[in-house]
C-alpha cells in the first residue's frame, strides 16, 4: 500500500544529485579577477594573447591564481583585490598602449571560485542584485554634437532628393558644420528651391546670400527642433542599450537619464563586465556610400594624391584603403534586422541585412542608377571608419535584402549582427564613469537577509519535530529539499537574487511547510477515525493531495500576474515565488511520502506510527500518544 516503485526513488536520487551540483556554487563564494576582451573585430583573443599577458605579470612579479583563454576573452583570477588592480595596470600598459585606440578592454571582474569539475557541468551561482551584491555602474556622455551632424547630413540627402523629384537644378549640396549649402545660378532658381523646402522642410530655416557669381542658401535646424532631434536622440540611445543589454543577458539592468545628455547604466550581478563594457561603448553604426572612382581619389588610394573635396578616406580590413564620397546613401537607422549566416556560393560567413521600405526604395534606385560603380558599406565604431565591403554593383537590388561579406570569421559575423541588430546608436556615446558600486543595504542588512531565510527555517523545522515527532522530521527533512531546489533552479536560470527574492524564499518555506502541516493532520485525522497506521498514511496523503493542489495553483496564478504585469523587484519576488510553489509541491508531497514509505511502508504489521498526539473523541479527557 505504502511502497514507491523503483524509478520514483530514482527521480528523488537524479532531483537531489541535481540540486546538490548546482547549488554548490553558491558556497564557494567569488574572487577578484582581471579579465581581457577583444576591443576591435579585427583583434583577436587568443594564446598569443594569453601568453603576452602571462609574461607581462610574471615579469612584474604578480602571482595569479589561475589564468585562463575561456571562449574569446582570459580571466586572470587573484587572490586579494590589491594584486587585481596591479595586475590590471600591468595587463593594460601592456596590451592598451594607444589609449586613444585600445585594441582590447582590460576590465576588473569577478569570477566564481567554483571548482572545475563543477565549471565543466556548466553549474554556476546565482547573480545577485544591487542590493546584495553590488554591480557595475557606468555613466555614458552623449555627443550632441555628433547627433545633430547626423540628422544634417541625412536632410542633406533628404534635400537633394526631394530637388530631384521637383526638377529643381542647383550648382551643389554641401554641409558646412551644421549648416546645408545649396548653390544657386539664378533668381528663378532660388525662388524655386525655398519653395520646395519652406514646404517640404518645415523645420529648416533658410537664408540667401551671394557667392561669387552665384547665389547661396545656407539651411539650418531651427532651434526648437534641434532640441526635438537631441531628446529624441537621447531617447533612441537608451532603447538601443536595453536592446543591446538583453541581447547580453543582463537580468534587471538599470538605463535612465541624468540630466541633458548623460545616461546612467546599472549592471546587477553581471558577471562579463568585459564584454558589458565592450558591448556598451561601441557606438557600431552603419552607413552605405558610393566609392569615389574618379582619378583624383585612385592617386589618393595610392597614396600620391590628397583626398579630393567631397570624399573621405578609409580602409578595407585588408589593409587596403579606399575612398568614398561624403553622401551617405543609407544609415543604420534604415536596418529593421541583422542576422549572420554562411553564403550560398562560397560558404563564407556573412551578414543579411533587412531594410525598411524608405531604405528598400533608395536602395533600389541607388543601384539601378550606378551599375557598373562600387558601393561602399562601413561600419563605424567608436567613431572610426572601416569599410566591410566595397563590391561592384551588377545590377538593380530590390526587395530590401542585403548581404555583407568580406573575409569574416563567424564570430566576427555574429558581433556585427550583434550591434546592428541591436539598434544604431543616435549618436556616439563615450563612458566617462565608470566604477563597481557596493550592496545599496550594507553587508549588515545582507547577513541579517540570510540570517531570515537560515532562523525561520530552523525554528520551524523544530516546531514541527516537537508536533509531529518522525512525521515532523521527515517534513523538516523535505523542508531542506525545497530550499536546495529551490536555490538549485535559481542557479540553472542564472536568476538574479534580490532582497524581495529572499522575503520569496521565505515565504515559499512557509508554502511549503504548510503542505506538510496539512498532510500530517489528514493523517491524524485518519487515525482518530480508527484507521490502521498503513492505511491512514495513504488516506491521509491522497486526501490532502487535492486541498495542496487547490491551494497552490491559486497562489501561482498570483505569482504568474505579478511576474507578467510587474517589473523590477517585483519581478524578483514573483521568479522566486513562483519557483518556491512548484519546488514545495514536489518536496512536501512527492519526497516526503516517499521517505514516509522507506521508513514505514515496509513493515507489514505495524501497530502504530509516531506523529505526535492523537486526540480520540470518545476519550474525552484522556490523550493517547501513538508509538512505535
């Protein structure tokens, strides 16, 4: 009656052994560490790398713990926070000598002291939050500057294709600062351009003047809408970070404005400060332009010749450089997606691009008028140029699907889809703060946290030893479970643990015990009717079953509202609320019935069972304690 099968005791074992391997990370706490991440796509992260950094701290005498290459950055891990900061001037002095163009980001971390037969489970601890753990916090400038320069340069195009349709001849567009140029023959033909961009350019004010024999009219961003163009770049810049944090991971980030043009970033518990602040600081944009093929700019290329008016000079990875006209044809803003993927001629790793319906159009004329020419595609990071690829236009691409290639890796592919599926920044962005900050509560508040979760479970796993005797054991015993997988899952999910979530955890004990309160009465309950020991377990335990069912499933639908409409730490508390119900079900119901088999379902005759006192109704004032 009261007997488990072999392959339940078997989920019990494979539930345990899981719990125990991934909650150990958790007890053997983090180290400080240094750790080296790739700063350009065209630097690479390797045992070159490895061995430069070995050497540089071998000759200065800093002793690391464990260096590792892990993927495509190397931990350097140390034993006191002292020999980390050393190690890392050491490590950028020598790998970053430019400061003005780090080829690598040399950033201070920390790493779990996990062992590596437990890495190599992939059994890792769980975050914790800015209230218990501290985190990273950066404070990035924008350049205003850069972002009005931007949305000139993209009236500028604006402007000379609207003159186009309109049949409006000029003599040139150029911008000079922050202002367009348009130069003019004649009367007739100033009259006619201020009426098109008076009407089609509202937000531009527009003044003539003479120049030379010809005429001028300068074009700027009123004032008012330029303070329109900043905030919205402003706004544009912290929804590319969420973006391009959650495609790192980072579980409750916090991005908010600080003032006009800075913007204040939080990484909770993250544990890749690296490759957070590589991610963050590139400002990765892209801009397609048409190649200068004219003599001037080929001596350019040569090196023989300046760069001719109206043209830029950049270089292809190769090393090769190349010059582009100044008119940007298409932007990152005009991208609504990027994926890496392999061509399916040549099986080199590539980038697709997807355009939107403004940039799909352009581009479709682009290249039905310059077949034949070649068109430049660069991406910009951290304010400098490097042209991807320069291909030769065959013939009319529409449908606005375009495909990038040019002698990347797979990893490099997968980094610039990264950036550009994530959203063009507005404008450039510089970190000009950047420092770890510590636990928001103290570390005082944090031991008094854990102290919480530790006294309450040992008090009530007292009480119930005292009320229930075996039966009280045996729940407290399960009690232990539920907080194991509980703290287990946690870890798996790579959850972020805040305060909320340990008044969770604490609650979720409670669930918990309660479950076991009402399976041990059901139990009484039975015996106090006058069923046989065997019997009242299996009554007790499948009569319970269906009041536990109802009781929890009402408290997750709770738990699943406050996860779905919350957010922040209300978020934290629903994770673990949620996780604590269905990990309580398993524990007080499923694990603990299963000890009560193993303990009692194999005596055959059993007189009694050791559950504290029963009180029979027909003794009225008598009280009989069952024992063994």
């Amino acid at each position: 009656m009261n007997r488990y099968p072999l392959w339940k005791y078997a989920i019990i074992v494979i539930a345990l052994l899981l719990g125990v391997v991934y909650t150990l990370p958790n007890f053997f706490g983090e180290a400080p560490a240094v750790q080296v991440s790739s700063s350009k796509v065209s630097f690479k992260v390797d045992t070159a790398t490895l061995g430069k950094v070995e050497d540089a701290l071998k000759a200065a005498g800093v002793q690391a713990t464990l260096i590792s290459l892990e993927g495509t950055s190397i931990r350097a891990r140390f034993e006191t926070t002292d020999a980390q900061l050393k190690a890392k001037d050491i490590i950028q002095k020598v790998l970053v000598p430019d400061a003005a163009d780090p080829a690598y980001v040399v950033a201070l971390n920390l790493i779990s002291r996990s062992p590596n037969w437990l890495t190599a489970l992939h059994s890792a601890p769980m975050y914790l939050g800015l209230d218990l753990r501290g985190g990273v916090h950066f404070m990035l400038q924008v350049d205003m500057k850069a972002a009005l320069t931007q949305k000139t340069d993209s009236v500028a195009g604006d402007i000379r294709t609207t003159l186009r349709e309109k049949d409006v001849r000029h003599g040139g567009i150029n911008r000079n600062g922050l202002a367009i140029e348009i130069r003019m023959r004649d009367a007739a033909q100033i009259e006619a351009a201020t009426s098109v961009l008076s009407a089609q350019f509202p937000d531009l004010l527009v003044t003539q003047s003479p120049d030379g024999a010809e005429f001028k009219l300068s074009a700027t961003i009123k004032p008012e809408a330029a303070r329109k163009v900043q905030e919205q770049a402003l706004k544009q810049n912290i929804t590319t970070l969420h973006n391009r944090i959650n495609e790192l991971g980072v579980a409750e980030p916090v991005i908010q404005q600080q003032g006009l043009d800075r913007i204040v970033v939080q990484l909770p518990g993250v544990q890749d400060t690296a490759k957070a602040k590589d991610i963050l600081g590139r400002t990765a944009t892209l801009e397609v332009r048409m190649v200068d093929e004219s003599t001037d700019a080929r001596m350019a290329e040569l090196g023989t010749g300046p760069v001719p008016f109206g043209a830029e000079r950049y270089l292809e990875r190769s090393g090769q450089p190349v010059v582009v006209k100044k008119q940007v044809i298409l932007t990152g803003d005009n991208l609504t997606d990027a994926q890496p993927g392999f061509d399916s001629q040549t099986q080199e790793p590539v980038v697709n691009l997807s355009l939107d319906g403004k940039g799909a159009r352009i581009f479709k004329d682009v290249t039905r008028e310059n077949i034949g020419k070649r068109m430049a595609i660069i991406l910009f990071e951290k304010g400098k140029g490097e042209v991807v690829t320069a291909p030769v236009i065959r013939a009319e691409i529409g449908g606005g699907r375009v495909q990038i290639s040019g002698r990347m890796t797979s990893v490099e592919a997968n980094d610039t889809a990264l950036l550009l599926r994530a959203g063009s920044l507005a404008a450039p962005m510089e970190i000009i703060e950047e420092r770890t900050i510590g636990p928001s509560l103290g570390a005082e508040n944090i031991a008094k946290g854990f102290n919480s979760v530790t006294w309450g479970f040992l008090v009530i796993v007292a009480f119930m030893c005292i009320y229930y005797m075996v039966f009280g054991l045996v729940s407290g015993i399960a009690l232990g479970v539920n907080l194991l997988l509980l703290v287990a899952v946690l870890s798996m999910l790579q959850a972020t643990l805040t305060l909320p979530g340990m008044a969770a955890m604490a609650l979720a004990l409670g669930m918990a015990i309660d479950s076991n309160v009402l399976i041990n009465e059901r139990v009484r309950e039975e015996l106090r009717n006058g069923a046989n020991p065997q019997a009242a377990i299996a009554i007790g335990y499948e009569r319970a079953w269906a009041t536990i069912l109802d009781s929890n499933i009402t408290t997750l639908i709770a738990g699943v509202a406050l996860l779905a409409f919350g957010s922040g730490p209300v978020r934290g508390f629903a994770v673990v609320h949620c996780i604590g119900i269905l990990t309580s079900m398993f524990s007080a119901v499923f694990f603990s019935r299963g000890l009560v088999n193993l303990w009692y379902g194999r005596q055959k005759k059993l007189q009694s069972v050791r559950i504290g006192t029963v009180w029979r109704p027909e003794s009225s004032a008598v009280a009989t304690t069952d024992k063994e």
